[in-house]
C-alpha cells in the first residue's frame, strides 16, 4: 500500500482549480463538476472535492493540515512569496524557523499552503 493522493475538500472547485492551475503551473489531469486532480512532479496526486458533494458528509475543519512546497534556496522562497503574496492572504511572512527558511499562505478555501527551504 502507498500514500500517493491528498484529497481537499473545498467550496468552489472551479475557483480552486482556477487558483491552482496558475499556483502550481499546471492543468488538472482530470476535471470534473465536483471533483478536480493535478498530477504533481513528485508523482503524489493533489485533489479538490465539492464538499456539498462528499460521501459520507465531511464534519470538523480543515485547519489542522498544511500543503508543503519545498524550494531549493532561500532565494527561491523569497520569490515565490513575491508571486504569492499577490493571489493568496499570507499567514506568516518569510522567516527562520527550526526545519528552515519558510512563509505560509491561505488559499481560497483558507487551507494552509507552506513553503519553505531546508536551512543551506
């Protein structure tokens, strides 16, 4: 068994897919009304429910989860919250914690979006 998919449940799928589509530089490999999916490089699969449309209903919140981008430099963190900071509310500007170098976003859907350097 392995762990190759995370499934977000979400309020507007066509928002969302819109959002990502420009976030992650990539179209869904499949769209449909209430679900959508992007393949990612890392060969993990990124999906959006409509949550009106989850079997069984979803309960509780989507706040005890964060996405996580990992970028190669400090530099390249710096750059994807300039392009970030204007498409996304930031929850925490660039900074220095234990694991390295990191900023976080909301999405659409106030899911965490965190992306950070290993320290260099």
């Amino acid at each position: 068994m392995s762990l190759n998919q995370i499934i977000l449940y979400v309020e507007n799928i066509q928002q969302t897919v819109s959002l990502y589509t420009d976030l992650l530089d990539c179209s869904p490999n499949e769209l449909h009304p209430s679900y959508a999916s992007f393949q990612l490089e890392s060969g993990y699969t990124l999906a959006f429910w409509d949550i009106k449309e989850v079997k069984p209903e979803a309960t509780g919140s989507n706040r005890a989860l964060e996405l996580v981008f990992q970028l190669p430099t400090k530099q390249a963190v710096n750059q994807c919250f300039v392009n970030w900071q204007q498409k996304l509310t930031i929850a925490q500007k660039p900074q220095t914690l234990d694991f390295g170098y990191t900023f976080t976003a909301l999405d659409n859907n106030n899911n965490r979006l965190r992306v950070y350097a290993s320290h260099e």
